[in-house]
C-alpha cells in the first residue's frame, strides 16, 4: 500500500506543470511549500496559515538596508528539490495548490544582485521620495521650515499623492531578496555567499495598510516588541481549505497517525471523513522524500 502510494506521488511530482490558460507544459511545479516546525504545522491545520514579521537585509553597491516585513513565505521547489531546503527551514511543511496562492495574492520575490546599479538606483529613488515628503509635510511642528512647506503644499498640484507614491515604492521592498549573499541564522553566519535564488520564494504580504507594512529590524531583537508586532498580525489570517493542500509534510514515519489523529481532532469545522482520507494519503516524511525523490 505504502509503495503503491509513493509511485503514485512520484510520478504526479514528476509529471509537467500545466499552464491553466494554455493547456501547454510548463517547467514550473504546480505546488508551493511552506516549511516550519512540528508545533507550527499542527497550528496551521487547527486554523490558517499566520502572518508574522520576518527580518531581511538588502545589499547593494552604496551599503545595505535591513527591516522586518510582515509575510508568510513558501519555496517553488519540486520533490526531488526538498532535501537541503528542509535543513534550512524545518521538516513540516504544507504543499499548497498554485491555484490557491494567485487567488490569496502570493507573489514570487524579485531577486536582484547586490552589485547591479538598479538596486541601488531603486533605494536612492525612494529616499528621495521620502525627503521630498517630510519637505512638503514636515510632522515636527518645530520645524523651521513649516511656513515654508506650508506654502509649497498649498500650491501642490491635487493630482500629486506624495504619500501614496512612496507606500507605492516601498511596497517592493517587501518583495525584494538579495541573489546571492550572507546567509545568517540567530545571529550567527552560516553561508558568506548564499545563493537564495535557489529556494524560488514567494510571499504572502498583506495588504499595505492593514498591519506596520515595515518594522525596525532590531524590533525583532526585542521579545516583547516582536510578540507586538506579531500579535497586531493575528488578524489577517491567511485562510485555506482542505482541497487546496497537496501534501502534508512530517518528519518521521512514525507521525503518520499522530497527524491524522489532529486533523480528525481538530475544532476546524472544515474537515470532513472524506477531507481526512484524502488529506491522510497525502502525507510525506521527510524521510522519504530523502529516500525516494
């Protein structure tokens, strides 16, 4: 049963991307793989997925910028492409239906090379932005240049949304990942010249004013600040339903039942007995993914 079951998925892991307009094969998976810890997965079957504040850092030619932005993050990686990613990530994982990310939102990640001019282009530009902002609309009311800016806002064209425009600008920084650069865990440096292209991310970012679109990196150095920020996340749940997993990942054999058993238990209304038995021949471990792909 076991081996009839892990032929079956290797040869659907196997088998071309399917463009949905043109019926034409693709190179691209159709699943999308979100990895994280035991405790985490069993959190995202009892609910959704949740959003919480992950810290980047982007280097370019003239130095480099780090914050922390709001997402859920998944790789476009196949199978047969898992291993390595899984010792990054965690060896829990959900494989989600690229029908259900375009639908919620889910956007591949620019990814720029921090000695190309556009990257630093792009950053100066939005700097520039900003300073023309506070120039126009000075929030310290002890400015010297109030009366000034005063009267260059009043004859601002209408048309002009200075604010709306940098949010605009800004909002590809959520998107935007060094090529290759220092891989850095807890602190500590793993890799000097990472390549991340490699793990083919996308993000689910919410919407630019729903939550702080951008932290302070070193607000994540702080618990309390990072449980704030976090917290205010709680809100915009990013929602799935059974049909659109296409895996569920464990780490051991073993935990087979035990994750049937949570998803049966789960207070989640949505799961039914034909949901379970589907969702229970969908699960993979990781360790064969390991042996088999």
């Amino acid at each position: 049963m076991e081996k009839s079951m892990t032929r079956d998925i290797q040869q659907a892991a196997a088998a071309p991307a399917i463009c949905q307009n043109c019926q034409t094969p693709g190179l691209a998976p159709q699943t999308l793989f979100h990895f994280t810890n035991k405790q985490a997965l069993r959190g995202i079957l009892q609910s959704n997925f949740r959003v919480a504040y992950s810290r980047e850092r982007i280097i370019h030619r003239g130095g480099q910028i780090e914050f922390a932005a709001p997402m859920v993050s998944f790789c476009d990686l196949r199978l047969s492409e898992l291993r390595s990613h899984m010792t990054n990530y965690g060896r829990y994982g959900l494989g989600m239906k690229k029908e259900w990310a375009a639908r919620n939102g889910v956007n591949p990640v620019y990814y720029i090379s921090s000695q190309a001019s556009l990257t630093g282009d792009y950053i100066a530009a939005v700097r520039e932005i900003w300073r023309l902002r506070e120039h126009l609309h000075p929030r310290a009311a002890d400015s010297p240049f109030l009366q000034e800016n005063q009267q260059a806002a009043t004859t601002w064209p209408d048309q002009f949304d200075i604010d709306g425009t940098h949010s605009k600008l800004m909002e590809l920084h959520r998107y935007m990942k060094n090529y290759e650069a220092p891989l850095y865990r807890q602190g500590e440096l793993k890799n000097e010249n990472y390549r991340f292209a490699d793990e083919r991310e996308w993000r689910f970012v919410p919407p630019w004013n729903t939550v702080w679109p951008l932290a302070a990196a070193q607000a994540m150095e702080d618990p309390g600040k990072r449980a704030y920020l976090n917290g205010e996340c709680g809100s915009i749940p990013l929602h799935f339903d059974p049909n659109d997993i296409n895996y569920i990942i464990v780490e051991s054999e073993s935990e087979r039942d035990e994750i049937i058993r949570h998803i049966k238990e789960s207070k989640e209304p949505k799961y039914d007995t034909v949901d379970v038995q589907r969702l229970a021949s969908r699960i993979l471990s990781a360790e064969q993914i390991a042996n088999d792909f």
